[in-house]
C-alpha cells in the first residue's frame, strides 16, 4: 500500500475570537483598562471614555444613532493602514514583543511599553459586537496621514461565531479568516481632526493624529455606579505616588464623572506615622530608609525566621541552608503606616482602608493587586491563621512594590489580564520578600507605639495593674458622688458592682499565671521532644524484635536477654527525660525551697542537649565566689533558664554564627547570674521592647512572649531581669542577660 505524505497548518475557528474576548477578559473594567493601557503605549496625553444612551439599553428598532455605545478616543500616534492590516487584524502579533526583544521599547515620549501579547485589543469585543475604529497616523509634529475606519459586526454571527445569522442553510463553522471587516481610507478625516475636548474639567486639543473607537450593540448594561468604580479604577493606572503624564476621563450619558476625593494622597501620606522606602537587589538584600535612618537588611535571611513551613523551604532547607536566591529581579518599594485607633477622622480612615499596596510595572498598575478585596501579599491570611497583632493589616497600610519589564522579565501578566504568572519562582519570591520587608517593619511599628518599660523591678508597672488602677480611682469617684448626695441605694450597688470586679480580676490573674507556667512546659517538652521520639521508634524497634523471637520456634535466650536489657536502658532514659521536666509541672510548684544555680543551669542544659549538639557547642558555666544559693520554686527558675536558653540557640541558629558559644556567670559574692551568647545580640533601638508582650525580632515564628513571661516569673519573686546594656560588663560580644537574685546597690 503506497504511503501518502503531506502538511498540515492550523487553522483556527472563528469561535477563538470569543475566547480572545469575552471568555478570557474578565469584565468591561478590564477590557476598558487593556484599551486605555493601548493608548498609553500610543503616547496619548489623554483617553476619554464616553458611555452614552443607556436608557435605550434593550430596547429594539432604535436607530444606529440612538443605540447605546461606548467609544474610547486618545490623541495617541494612531495607526497607519499597514499597521491595521498587518498587526491590528492579526492576534497574537509580535510587533512589541520584537521591540522588547531588541530593546527598542520605548515611546517616543520615552514611556516603556506595556503589552506585547498582541491580544489586549479584543477587550473591544468584550464590550459590544459591532467596533467601528478611526485611526490617523502621527506625521512630523503635528501632521496626519490618511484617516483609516475599520469596521467589524460580529452582530451579524451566532454568538459562538459559527456562522451567520441569516444563512439560508446550515454552514460548516467560521474560520477566524473568515470573519471579514470592511475598512475606508480617507484624505479628508471625518473623526480625527483638530477641535476641543474637555478632560478632567479642562479643555484639551484634539490633534491631527490619534484613535477613536465606536462600539455599539453591547453586550452589558451601564449603570453610574459601575462607571463611577471604573473612574476610580482608571484613575490609579498611572501610580498616585509620582507625577503623571496622562489623563483618563469618563463621560456618562453626557456628564463627565470627575475623579474627584475628599483627600489628596499627598495629605493622606502625611498622616503616616511610618514611612519606609528603599530597593531591593537580585540578592534580596534591602536598601531602607524608615523615617529618614538608613539601613540594610537581608530579606531572605529575615524570611529565615518565618513559622510558616512552606515559606521557611522557598528559600531554605530544613538546616537553614539557602537553595536559591530570588528569581524575581531587583524591585523598589516605598509603604506608609498608619495608627487607625488614633484617626478621629472616619472619611480619612475609610480613605486609607481603600488603598492597600500596589504593583506598578514601568510606572502603569499592575492588576489586580492593591483593590481592597485583593490580599495578594497575604497579610490577612496571616493574621487569621496566626494572630491578628503578629502582622501589619492592609487597612493601615498604603504602600508600592515598583517593577520593570526589562529588570524582572520573570514577572510577566496572565494572558487573561488578571495578576502576573506564577509559573517557576519569580511572582513568590517578590511576594516573600515584600512580606519579610513588612514584616521587619512592623517591630519598628511595635516600637513606636510601644511605650519604653522602666528597667528595674522596682519601677516598671504593668499595663494591667494601672488599668486596675484606673478602675479603682473611677470606683473611689463614684462612691464620692454618691456619698455626696446621700444616695445608700447607689452604694450598695457599687460595692456589690466593685465585689464583683476583684473577683473576676483575681480569677484573670490566677488564669494568666497558669497560661504563664504552662508555656515553660511546653518549651522544654519541644526542646526534649527529639530525643524522646527517637528513643521511642527504638523502643518498638526492640519490642517487635523481642516479639520476634520469643514466636521463633528455636528461640536465642542469649538475644533475649540482650535485647531486653537495650529497652530497658532506653525506657529508663526515657523516664529521666520525662522526670527532668516534672518540676516544671504547675503541681510541683507550689513548693519553695532552696536551690543551687548551678544545678538549674546543668538541668536546662540537659534538655537542650540534642540542639546544643547540633550547634556543635556546649553551655560554659563559670561560678565566682560560694555557689548561689536562692529559696524559690525549682519550675519557675527552670522555666527562666529555659526561655533563655532557647532565645540564644534560636539566634546562633538563625545567625549561622561561626564557633558559637553560650557562657554563664555565676555570681555567689552578689546573687547574679549572666547569662550570654556570642550571637547577633539586641540592636540598641529594641532593647527597650524585649520584655514587652507579643514584641518579636523573631519573625512571624516569634509570639513575643517567651522574654515576657520570664520576667513576669521573676517578679513574682521579687528577682530583677533585664538586658544587659552596658558592653564593659558583657561575658560574650552578643546577648547578654543579667538576673539579680538579690537586690544590687545602685
């Protein structure tokens, strides 16, 4: 049988045209932001979108002139006929993308284009079925070539673009080549000729050159309140943060809808009680300014610190060990905070609520991120899974992420126009690295609202007890009152009223105490965790082994014994690990007695054997003087060291410090203890905050609470913890942490 050979080429169906249009562009907002995007890249000063007739919306037999439309006009650089017939007609066509590939991508205004996909002019058809388009090409400074009017009328098809409506019989379905347009070319211009127009309350000049577009026979209804949010859409193409160039109007059944707000952004900015800027390299290393002091911070290293698992392994290993470094290209940012509960202004807040952060790519919106329903950096998310005051929240916060085509060519749009792809790495590692910049400044946000704690015992007062106090001032006012007017009545009620209120304050107290206990519990638990699981899968390995044997028909009594006597030394080491930790039990604290420093800080050590190991380190313990001797609960003073303990190995962890080291001092001569690592140490600016609840350096894995509740514990025994700052009394060049067990000489 002879063989038969040939080609075949693609043919598309006219029904792509559809999906081109009205199935891929998600909405007319889009489809008008595509056709406004084209004429910026036309180099138009401004676009004026007209939206008229709608109250003929559905009615039938209404004349062409009365039917509803939308037309879309620019003083842009217009198309010339070639230009139509050769890219216009054509989808998918390559005309920018070549320009980019020959980095011949910018206007004659310098403006970087924007598309290159070569399909955002379909967005027409997502509109309406019938587009007539008038186009003048720009000649010299202000001359036009012969004007062009295409016309395409989908009407006449089925709505899959099958065949026509009036077939006399049934037609195998359209090929796309065969939806036909009609097209004049005019040396005396009917549309785009010189004249006025008014944008944005101003007269503007119509040129000789520029694009007009009719669309009629629309697919959806118009109605003011979607245009109005179209104007507020359109109004942020151009970034509000800098100077713009191009003017976007909208005119609704004759009325020009003014993008006017109560707050210029400039005012609103000013308002920001935080203002951070800077750039970010290929590295991920930040350029920062907040509040005009510079920095530099490595955002990978910082997302290093992340609880989230998976963000943790985008950049890391299980050992800290970068695998890769961001593929997203270099970036600028700029965020502003804002302090709502201080805002007495409800316009101004609900003002700051509708801006969140922004992408802009060359200087145009990147959507749809930064509309208020859009969480793109998950800051939401976050704040819902872990704690709401662990993260900025978008409502206080108004910011930018700045990229480019030519530096970050990894971030490219879906074709559907509704985010950038996130295919590969690139769009996560920018959404990290913006959380990690976040996330850095929301300690500097902590800080600022943060008032500075006094160091000493003696003089710090907690939030809750001058809360307290106020409750029992405004009690002792009232009672004045009544005792003034000589109301019993109203005395009796109170006294009841302030009965109840120390009742419930003192089962707070006693529920926070616990929660407080509970917590050094469950640190040391993870801290021996690791052991006892192994210890454990040995165990089965040995029960199953026994189990093994003594079901064999020629059972070894020799093996036996050995293998009973491996569990036995491992369930006894079991047993010392869950011993070791009774006294961290709320059962057991109830009892003081006297303790030796020293063994606490072999205990703690114990516990931390496996992460000291892995550290490849070991606890230096040196004593100055009689050992120190202190009469206390042995939970608490465990529960102390504990929580220091695991804040230095998190740090030379996180740090990847080289030969690190954690030295105690124990000072029997004047009952103290320091406590110190050769870690990253506490930046001065956040000494004061250390102790506060829920403050963090930690990232999102710090709940800000370990430091707290060890002061909390030592002040209940009247010992006095705090960061050591004066550098010429530190053991080691990092974290250094002082306990005096009795009261120091000032």
């Amino acid at each position: 049988m002879a063989t038969k050979r040939g080609e075949l080429r693609p043919r598309p169906y006219a029904r792509l045209m559809t999906m081109l249009s009205d199935q891929l562009i998600k909405n007319n907002v889009v489809a008008l932001t595509e056709l406004a995007k084209n004429s910026y890249d036309a180099d138009a000063t401004w676009v004026q979108i007209r939206i008229g007739n709608m109250w003929n919306f559905g009615q039938d037999g209404v004349k062409s002139k009365a039917k509803p439309f939308v037309e879309i006009e620019d003083n842009g650089e217009g198309m010339s006929f070639e230009t139509i017939r050769d890219c216009w007609m054509n989808p998918a066509s390559p005309e920018k993308f070549i320009r980019r590939q020959e980095d011949k991508c910018k206007t004659r205004k310098g403006r970087i284009i924007q598309g290159e996909k070569g399909i955002g002019r379909y967005a027409v058809f997502q509109i309406g079925k019938k587009v007539e388009t008038f186009s003048r090409e720009r000649i010299g400074t202000n001359k036009g070539g012969r004007e062009v009017n295409l016309i395409t009328d989908l009407s006449e098809y089925t709505d899959e673009l099958l065949s026509k409506k009036k077939s006399p019989s049934p037609e195998k379905p359209l090929f796309f080549d065969q939806l036909l347009s009609k097209y004049h070319l005019r040396d005396e211009p009917i549309r785009i000729k010189p004249g006025k127009i008014r944008i944005e309350g101003k007269i503007k000049s119509r040129k000789n050159h520029g694009t007009s577009i009719r669309i009629t026979e629309l697919n959806y209804e118009w109605t003011y309140s979607n245009v109005r949010r179209t104007r507020e859409i359109l109004a942020r193409l151009q970034s509000p943060f800098s100077k713009t160039d191009f003017d976007v109007s909208i005119v609704f059944n004759g009325e020009e809808v003014l993008a006017i707000e109560d707050y210029s952004i400039e005012d609103v900015l000013e308002e920001a009680i935080l203002e951070m800027s800077g750039s970010v390299n290929t590295k991920g290393i930040c350029k920062y300014s907040i509040n005009g002091e510079k920095g530099s911070l490595d955002l990978v290293d910082n997302l290093g610190q992340d609880a989230m698992k998976e963000n943790k392994e985008h950049f890391f290993d299980d050992e800290y060990n970068r695998i890769h470094n961001p593929k997203c290209g270099p970036f600028q940012f700029k965020f502003y905070v804002y302090d709502l509960a201080k805002l007495d202004d409800p316009p101004l807040r609900r003002y700051i609520r509708e801006h969140r952060t922004y992408i802009y790519r060359d200087g145009i919106r990147v959507y749809p991120y930064g509309d208020t329903d859009n969480d793109w950096i998950k800051l939401d998310i976050y704040r819902g899974i872990y704690r709401a005051g662990a993260y900025l929240s978008n409502d206080q916060l108004i910011g930018y992420v700045s990229i480019s085509s030519k530096g970050n060519p990894g971030l490219r749009d879906k074709t559907n126009r509704e985010g950038l792809l996130e295919q590969g790495t690139a769009y996560e590692d920018l959404r990290l690295l913006t959380l990690s910049t976040l996330n850095f400044l929301h300690s500097e946000y902590q800080i600022l609202r943060l008032k500075p704690p006094s160091k000493h015992r003696k003089t710090r007062t907690s939030a809750l007890y001058l809360q307290t106090e106020n409750v029992q001032h405004a009690l002792d006012d009232i009672k004045k009152h009544f005792d003034e007017v000589h109301d019993q009545e109203g005395i009796r009620y109170l006294s009841k009223l302030a009965e109840d209120y120390y009742q419930e304050k003192d089962i707070y107290r006693r529920q926070i105490e616990i929660v407080e206990d509970l917590a050094g519990v469950g640190i040391a638990v993870d801290a021996t965790s690791h052991d006892l699981m192994l210890v454990m899968n040995r165990v089965v390995e040995r029960i199953n082994e026994i189990y093994s044997e003594v079901h064999s028909d020629e059972a070894d009594i020799n093996k036996l014994r050995d293998k009973t006597e491996a569990l036995q030394g491992q369930l006894m080491f079991m047993r010392t690990l869950l011993v070791g930790i009774q006294p961290l039990f709320r059962s057991s604290r109830r009892k003081n007695k006297e303790l030796v420093i020293d063994d606490i800080v072999k205990t703690v050590q114990r516990y931390y054997e496996t992460p000291l190991r892995e550290l490849n380190t070991d606890v230096d313990i040196r004593e100055i003087g009689p050992p120190l001797i202190v009469t206390s609960s042995e939970g608490v003073l465990l529960q102390l060291f504990i929580n220091l303990m695991d804040n230095s190995i998190y740090w030379l962890k996180v740090n990847k410090t080289q030969g690190p080291k954690i030295e105690v001092l124990i000072d029997g001569d004047h009952g103290y203890t320091i406590f110190a690592d050769n870690g990253p140490g506490v930046e001065e600016k956040y000494i004061d905050f250390i102790f506060e609840p829920f403050f963090s350096r930690k990232g999102i894995q710090g709940r800000g609470l370990g430091l707290y509740i060890a002061r909390q514990l030592t002040d209940r025994y009247e010992y006095d913890l705090y960061y050591l700052d004066e550098k010429d009394k530190w053991i080691l060049p990092g974290a250094n942490f002082k306990i005096d067990f009795v009261e120091q000489e000032e």
